[in-house]
C-alpha cells in the first residue's frame, strides 16, 4: 500500500496511508501487523486520519519495506489481531463525552431560558426517582444525594445549578460505565493471552523464543504497548502497567525494579526486564465475578466466561480459578452455565463478621485516622451497625462499616459549623451527638424503637 512519510525522526516516523477511509479493525490489523514486524516498539494508529506512527529500533530499510508490502487483506490472513481489543469500545465512550459535552455547549450557548428550564425538569425526573427509590428502601445511598443537590436547586429556581450537577454526573456515569466494561474486556483478553513468542535476555543478549522454552529463572524483556506473559518480578528498567484486568484500575501503576507483575497485564509506557517466577501455572483470582453477566452491545462479560470456561479445561493441570462474591449472587452466577456449574464443584463459605467484630473494626478506622469516639457513642455506634446490617447483601460488612464511619464525620463536619469555635479535642472526637445525625434519629429514640424498624425492614 502507498504510504506518504509525514514526519520524521531518530527511532520515530509517521505515516499517512493512502485510503480513503480506515474502520476500526482495520486500525487493529494494520496496528498488529506492524508491531509483528522485528524490531517495533511502539505503534500508534489513528483511524480517523488513516495514520501510524511507529517507534523503532530496527532497521529503517526493513521497515519502509514492511510498510510497502502490507495490504488489509494480505494482513487479515496473517490472523494476528488477538480476539479481544479495546478500540471500538473506547471509540464508543470517547463519543458519549465527546456529544455530552457538545450537547452542554450548545445548550448553555444557544437554547433559551425557558427551553434549557424545561429539559432541566425533564432530566431531573431520572435522578428523582432513584432517590425516592433508595429512601423507599431504607438506604442513604449516593443516588439519595444526587437527588437532594438537584432537588434543592430546582426548589431554588436555580435551575442553571441543578443542569450543571446534572451533567457532571451523567459525565461520571459514563466513566464508570467504560471503567466497568474494559476491565471485563481486559479480563477476556488476559484469559486468552496468545502470546507464542517472547524475548528472552541472556547477558546482554536478545532473542526471539517460542514461550514454551521459557522456564523459571529466565529473563524476559517487556516493552512498551506488550502484554506481560508470565508472572515474575521486575529486574531492572520500569514500565506503567495496566492491571484493570486482574484490579479494575482505570489507571496505569508504576512497576520499578523489585515489583512483582503478573500475566495477562499490559506494559502501556516504558521498558523493563523481567525474571520469570512461573514458566506455566498460577492462580486466577475474580472478586465479584457476576459481574461479568453484564449484559450490552459492548459487554465481553459472556466472551470472558467462554474463555475461561476453555482455559480451565486446556490447563486443568496448571491453573487455579477462585471465583468470589455474595452467597446469592455467586449462587445465580455458577447457575448461569452449564459449564460453570460443572467446574466450580467446591465451595468455601467465608461467615460475616459478628456485630462486636464490627464495632472493633469501627474503632480501629478511628484509630487510623487519630480520631476518638466519645465512651457515651459507642452502644449507639454499635446500634447503628446493627440497623445497617439488617440487610447483609447491601451493608457489605467491613466496607459498610467504613461507609458509616464516613458518615458520621460528615455530622461530625455539620456539627462544628455551626460552632462558633472549636478546640482541637473538638475536631477529634466523634460524640453520640455525630452518631444520632448520621442516622436521622433525634436522641429520644430508643433501642427498642431501632429494633423494631430493623425487624420490619427482615420482613420485607
């Protein structure tokens, strides 16, 4: 194919290929096949402007060469775009921001007082009802908070706040929908690694083997945009290294020399060698696995269970599955497949923590962060865990304790603005006062009062 040289530099070229139009697995062959060729480190390749731009150490010959050989079609035989790539669901997010963002610009730009009034009614109505719906179940949940910042503005005819709130959390709610599906996305690709070849470094040395060859205690160099294909321990070089895969992180973290990384991550900037632990085998670890039964156009939850299903028979011998989650979630989860049901055949069930369990982890997140709890808070502390966890699915244990901790410094924060100043034993100290705040009781409300709402909310 004819290429036209943009720009130029040591190690560095892009080029702009001569097609009228460039679709996302064209990018996708196009990218693969020049990081097949020997020698590329780095490709980027931009669909929209049918451009590459290749980072090298090979010969420039070698490569001009490659680049006035290649065809789609000649590539596309060549089978080496991996199963699972990300490029058409980030495409998808990157439109979502991109519209919301211009449909804001334009609205706030161009649309008159009452129109932009009348679609901020209209979208509040979403954001309202969740609201309604978390306080109908008893739950202070986040969705109650969207709803009370945009209740209260529209109630101030404030109208430009609440569109404004609006929109930052339909930006968050993007985010964290893509968070979601490329950790499963980055799940099913690391489950499916085809990786054949390595470069192993011996001296100072490196060659190009089969990673069947490789065994523990040899040297692997891993480059920037390569999958890590053994776990091992960094020995020199640093790379940032995508674990949304195994962490669901959204961002890249540092892997200097003497950290460990593990098969199936990415290395998306820099270079580093890397001392194989385990040539074959090793666990695999999935907290929350139901949620790879997300259902969407772009969800690889189901290409991530078949993938995994096939693992688990390939190398029955040599890898460990742990799947976890909540009793009944995990229960409906395993039931979703036959295949699933068949291989998970041993279960280990992990008690909750007691009430008095709780309370000390309560105590020692004060303890963390250098607060005190007043002697007089503590049974109401512990009642408030109690009334929580009426619903165990929904309180979550030690994060729920968390969640009440954080809560009730927010009363403890609303407390001390209204006094007109305050000692430092004051910011410290968390008191009955903070506690019966944090759970919307006065303090004539009794224990026995608690236990009955906690006893209906068990009947429901």
């Amino acid at each position: 194919m004819k290429c036209k040289i943009l720009h130029e530099s040591a190690g560095r070229i892009r080029v702009h290929l001569n097609c009228r139009r460039m679709t996302l697995h064209q990018a996708d062959v196009l990218e693969y096949y020049l990081r097949s060729v020997d020698g590329v480190r780095e490709v980027s390749v931009f669909d929209r402007t049918q451009d590459a731009v290749i980072v090298y150490r090979a010969d420039r010959a070698a490569l001009v060469h490659a680049l006035a050989a290649f065809s789609f079609d000649k590539a596309e035989t060549m089978d080496l775009v991996p199963d699972h790539t990300t490029r058409k669901l980030n495409r998808e997010f990157e439109d979502k921001l991109s519209w919301t963002v211009i449909r804001r610009v334009i609205s706030k730009l161009f649309f008159p007082l009452p129109v932009t009034t009348a679609l901020a009614i209209y979208h509040s109505i979403k954001y309202i009802r969740e609201g309604l719906s978390a306080l109908l179940h008893g739950k202070l949940s986040v969705a109650v908070l969207d709803a009370t910042a945009v209740t209260v503005s529209m109630v101030r005819g404030d109208f430009s706040t609440a569109s404004s709130v609006m929109f930052m959390l339909r930006l968050g709610e993007i985010l964290e929908d893509w968070t979601h599906k490329k950790s499963v996305a980055d799940l099913a690709g690391a489950m499916s690694l085809n990786v054949d070849h390595v470069w192993l470094k011996t001296g100072e040395t490196e060659t190009l083997v089969p990673i069947g060859d490789i065994q523990a205690g040899d040297c692997v160099v891993v480059r920037t945009g390569s999958l890590i294909p053994l776990d091992g321990k960094v020995v020199s070089g640093e790379a940032m290294v995508n674990q949304a895969s195994m962490t669901g992180e959204s961002m890249p973290v540092p892997k200097p020399e003497g950290s460990y990384v593990y098969a199936g991550t990415v290395a998306e900037e820099g270079e580093c060698v890397v001392r194989v632990e385990k040539a074959l085998g090793g666990v695999l670890f999935i907290d929350e696995a139901y949620a790879l039964n997300g259902k969407g156009d772009n969800d690889f939850g189901q290409e991530a269970i078949d993938t995994l299903l096939k693992a688990m028979e390939d190398h029955r011998d040599d890898l460990v599955v742990i799947v976890a989650g909540y009793d009944g979630l995990m229960e409906k989860f395993i039931q979703s497949n036959p295949g699933l049901e068949s291989r998970f055949n041993r279960y280990l069930h992990f008690d909750d923590y007691t009430l008095d369990e709780m309370l000390e982890i309560f105590k020692m997140q004060c303890r963390k962060s250098q607060y005190t709890l007043s002697p007089d808070a503590e049974q109401d502390v512990k009642d408030f865990i109690y009334d929580e966890n009426a619903d165990g699915v929904t309180f979550g244990n030690a994060r729920g304790v968390r969640n009440l901790f954080e809560q009730i410094l927010t009363a403890q924060a609303n407390r001390l603005a209204k006094m007109e100043s305050f000692t430092k034993d004051d910011l410290m100290t968390l008191t009955r006062d903070d506690v019966l705040h944090a759970r919307g009781m006065e303090d004539n409300t009794t224990v026995a009062e608690l236990e009955a709402k906690a006893a209906e909310k068990k009947d429901e």
